[in-house]
C-alpha cells in the first residue's frame, strides 16, 4: 500500500504544491510552482541511472555539450586531454574518485605541464557533473598541487625584431617601443601603450583646436 501527503499553498500570485510518494522503502518527491497559465519550475529527486554517473559517459556528455561552446583551439586542446584522462577514468564511477587519484595521475604523467591543463579540465568536469544532478561529492580536484611550471622565455633577434616592426600597426609599435626601454610585462606595457595614445590624440586635437581659434 503506498502512503501519499499533499500540502498546498495558494495565494492570488503563486501556488505551492509538494506531493510525496513512499513504496516498497523508496521515496519520490515533485516540487511544483505554478502561477495561472505558467509553469514554473518541476523539480524531482529521482536516482540516475548509474550508467549515466560512470566517467566515460559524464565525458561524452562534456564533449558533446560543452566542448563545442568554446573556442577553436581551445576545443582542439580539450579533445586532446581528454583523450589523456580516458583510459584512466573511463570507467569508474564518479563518487568513487578521490584526491589521491588525482594527485597519482599528476606524478604518474611525464608532461608535467600537459597533466597540469588535463585535470584543470577535469576539475570542470566535476563542477558540470554536479550541476547536472550526477554527483553531490566534493570536486576531488580541488586543493591538489600542481606541477611546477617554468615560464618560456624567447629573445627576439634584430632580424625577427626589424621584421615583425615593419608589418606592425602603430599600436603594435607603440607597445613594442615601450617594452624595449622599460622591461616591462607585455599587460602593463598594453595598458601603458593605450594611455600614450588616447593622451598624443588630445595633444593633437588640442593643438589643431587652438590653431583654428576654437575649443
């Protein structure tokens, strides 16, 4: 026999409905909230199926709905670690995925920096497994150390200097000049490049102003 509740709340605006089944040991409870002629929302706790919450499926999902939303390359890159993350994670259960793991794949993987990029991505792929209902675990992604990385650095010769200055737009100019006699990082020197032109183009304007008589 099963045992069914209803409780309604109602007013002029919105109404409130929860109902509640239990059978047999199992529960089932639907949320509805509803104003006249619109519905809005209808949430059920109901058990996936467990086929849905094994990695190789939460994968395929990623690729197919998210991955096509981002950039060119960064789909090309994405496609690339996960194909790295797949033979390790392809087939077990979400929940029983732990920071130890992780931590085992970042020191089992000879690019360093590629292992950095892989569970970065797989830490996303955490955040959206929860979002669809698969998970309600903790990311075990987050907290584990990454690999260190060493900044590359390149010395661009006279020749490459010379010709990559003659194509270059005045802006490009501007910043590479400033960069050669300050040193600065390529973000503040960008930033520093934009205030050097917006104050020469009102230096102008102002003296083209005054020569003509007029403000």
């Amino acid at each position: 026999m099963g045992l069914k509740a209803k409780r309604s709340r109602s007013s002029q605006h919105s109404k409130i409905r929860v109902t509640g089944t239990q059978l047999a040991g199992r529960s089932r409870w639907a949320v509805t909230w509803t104003r006249p002629g619109v519905k809005w929302a209808e949430l059920e706790a109901k058990d996936k199926p467990a086929d849905l919450k094994v990695m190789k499926a939460i994968f395929d999902r990623y690729d197919r709905e998210i991955i096509p939303k981002k950039a060119p390359r960064t789909q090309v890159d994405n496609r690339a670690e996960l194909k790295q993350l797949r033979p390790l994670f392809d087939e077990a259960p979400i929940d029983s995925i732990t920071p130890s793991m992780i931590a085992g794949y970042r020191d089992a993987r000879t690019a360093k920096v590629r292992a950095n990029r892989e569970i970065a991505l797989l830490s996303h792929i955490f955040n959206m497994a929860r979002e669809w209902g698969l998970t309600e675990r903790e990311n075990p992604c987050q907290g584990i150390r990454k690999n260190k990385e060493t900044p590359r650095d390149y010395y661009a010769n006279a020749v490459v200097w010379d010709a990559v200055y003659a194509m270059a737009e005045p802006e490009l100019r501007e910043a590479m000049d400033l960069g050669y006699l300050t040193g600065q990082r390529p973000a503040d020197v960008s930033c520093a490049a934009t205030i050097v032109m917006v104050v020469t183009s009102w230096s102008s304007r102002g003296r083209r102003s005054r020569s003509s008589g007029s403000y």
